[in-house]
C-alpha cells in the first residue's frame, strides 16, 4: 500500500484538508474554544466555532490564527493535532504532511507547526508558501518560466504574488481582507443607520448583497440589529448600492497593492501576467464584482479560480508533485532550519 499524502491549508478563517486519492477531507473554521479554569480544551473546529460570541466568561472561544498570523502557539498546535488525527485516524502508514503557512509567519511559529504535525503522526512534514499552493490549487503549472499573478484574498490578509519558475518573484501582505469587508458594513449601519449588527450578521449581508462593481439600487436585503439609540431591536431594509462605498473603498486597497506589484516586476513577467491575466484565490475573492474591477482598472484579464476556497489545500496536497520544489522535508522539529 501507498503511503498516504495528506495537505493542510492553515487558514486563519477555515482550516482545509486534502489528503490524495480523496480529495477535501475536512473543512472548520479555524477555532478553538477552552476552559480557562481547567484549562481543558472544549472543542476545535465546527463545535467550537458555535461557541464563539456566546461563552460564559470561564469558556474563551478564539481564533488562535489572526490577522494571518499565529497569535496563540498552543491552541495552534491542539487544532493541527486534532484535525490530523480525525482525517488520519485509521491509517497504517503514517502521513506526508505539506502545511500552508500564513505568509507572515515567523521562523519559531513555522517550527511549532512542524512539531503539531510530527507528534499527531506525520512521518514528514513540509511547508509552502501560500501563493505556490494556491497557483498549484488554481491549476497552474508553477515550473515554467512564465510570470503568474496569484492575489489569494482570505479573511485577514489579501496576498498578491508574482511567482515564476516554481519560486516567488515578488509580493505583498496587506491586512485588507474578508474580515475587513465586514467591519465596513459593521461601521456603515452604526454610523449611517445607528444600528449595531454582529459579525456573523454582516458576514452575512456581504455574501448576499455585497459588491464592488455597477452595484444595484433594486438588489436589496432586510438586516436586523439594536437601535443605539432606542436600545430595541430594529429591522432595516438595506441595497446594494447602499453599502457600495463602505466596501469599495476596502478593495481599492486590494487594488493598490496589486498595482505596487506589478509595478516592480520584471517587465519579461509583466508581459506574461497581461497575457496569462490574474487568478484570485481565496474566500474573500468571492465578493460580488471583484473580478470585473480588477479587469476594469489594471487592464488585465482576471479570473475567480474554480474552488476559490479550497484552492490552496487542494494545491497544498497536490504539492507532492512538485516535492524537489517543495523546502527540505522535516521528520522533526529539531532537524527543522531555514
Ligand atoms: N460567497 C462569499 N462571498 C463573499 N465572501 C465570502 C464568501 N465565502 C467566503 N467569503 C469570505 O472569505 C473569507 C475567508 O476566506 P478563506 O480563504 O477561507 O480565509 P483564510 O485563508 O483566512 O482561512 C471570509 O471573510 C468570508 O466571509
Ligand atoms: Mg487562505
């Protein structure tokens, strides 16, 4: 039997697993709820995600992935332990493991994540960069010498990269993202409407109606939330083209960092990037009309990956094809360098 090979996308919003021959195994939100007087862990993933927003003050349901880094070390390494383990429960042979790493990841925190994997049962473990699993996951063939522009928007942080040639030439974090579509709502119905709504709320209201191109005044949707002033629940009927501006102005940020980019590469890979156009990538990419601002203001085709959330593990697993490319396997933390 062959050994099986499995891919983790750590995500800050979702964690996703491929593992090969299956295809997507798993797929939670990336939380963590704990008892902060037993320091028991409560839940992981899905069950703890309900949590989140409801706990007594002893439970701390958290994100221990923020704004595309690793805030909390321990509950990072209970979640990759959990979540390996329920997809490899019953395998004979232990995994390869390749991880996605959030781009700002520090060389301690990549060594922690290394260490979760080995001791929930990885026999190697590799990491890669989040826009080379996602251009992989896109479908691209990252090994030729031809510039490709992945822009990888998740919920705290919108990576854009120029990779060529199985590496990366240039890129740029911003922390503009998913999250931050939501906030702008949160902000437009407190000050504009002087109701308070949730972020589960607003996440809601963005994937229904929110979007950043030729936005339309009849596209419209009721939100419910508490009248500052009056402190009493209160119903709203809100448009699209209402919340337009709050949301354009998050993507124009998006826009901004991806002119920066383009501007200082290599004209060969410019060429290449308005010939081969631009992959978004990523959750928050799948907001109404980002696609066609894009095109619109930088003059390039680009297109929405097929399965934009699960583009980076889907490549983060099939990223064994590419293994002379991948960084040196670690079999444990301590043989682990850079
Ligand atoms: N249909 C959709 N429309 C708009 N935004 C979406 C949609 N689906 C997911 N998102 C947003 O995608 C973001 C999460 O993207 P994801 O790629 O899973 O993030 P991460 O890499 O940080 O785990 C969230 O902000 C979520 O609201
Ligand atoms: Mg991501």
């Amino acid at each position: 039997m062959a050994g099986m090979d499995i891919g983790i996308d750590l995500g800050t919003t979702t964690i996703i697993i491929y593992m090969s021959g299956k295809g997507i195994v798993l797929e939670e939100p990336s939380v963590v709820a704990v008892n902060t007087i037993t320091g028991k862990v409560l839940g992981v993933g899905e069950e703890a995600y309900k949590m989140l927003g409801r706990t007594p003050e002893y439970i701390n349901a958290k994100r221990p992935l923020k704004d595309g880094v690793i805030s909390d070390h321990e509950m990072t390494e209970i979640m990759i332990k959990d979540f390996i383990k329920k997809v490899c429960g019953t395998l004979m042979i232990k995994p390869r493991v390749t991880i996605c790493v959030p781009s700002a990841i520090t060389d301690v925190e990549s060594r922690a994540v290394v260490e979760a994997a080995v001791s929930a049962g990885a026999r190697k473990v590799y990491l890669i960069e989040e826009p080379i699993a996602a251009a992989i996951g896109a479908g691209i063939d990252i090994s030729l010498p031809n510039g490709q522009m992945i822009v990888d928007i998740g919920g705290g942080t919108t990576d854009v990269a120029v990779i060529s040639l199985s590496g990366i030439v240039k890129s740029k974090s911003i922390r503009v993202a998913g999250n931050h579509f939501d906030q702008a709502i949160i902000k437009y119905m407190s000050s504009t409407h002087k109701i308070l709504i949730g972020e589960k709320m607003a996440e809601k209201i963005k994937r229904e109606i929110g979007c950043v191109y030729n936005p339309d005044p009849d596209i419209k949707t009721i939100i419910k939330g508490r009248n500052l002033i009056k402190g009493l629940p209160e119903k709203i009927e809100i448009s699209q083209e209402d919340i337009y501006p709050s949301l354009i102005a998050q993507a124009s940020q998006i826009l901004t960092s991806v002119r920066s980019v383009l501007d200082s590469t290599p004209p060969e890979l410019v060429g290449d990037i308005y010939t081969n156009g631009i992959v978004l990538t990523g959750g928050g990419a799948m907001i109404k009309g980002l696609p066609e601002l894009i095109k619109n203001e930088i003059k390039v085709n680009v297109v929405l990956a097929d399965n934009p959330v699960e583009c980076v593990a889907i490549g983060t697993g099939k990223s064994f094809d590419y293994i002379e490319d991948l960084q040196e396997g670690f079999t444990n933390a301590s043989t682990y360098k850079h």
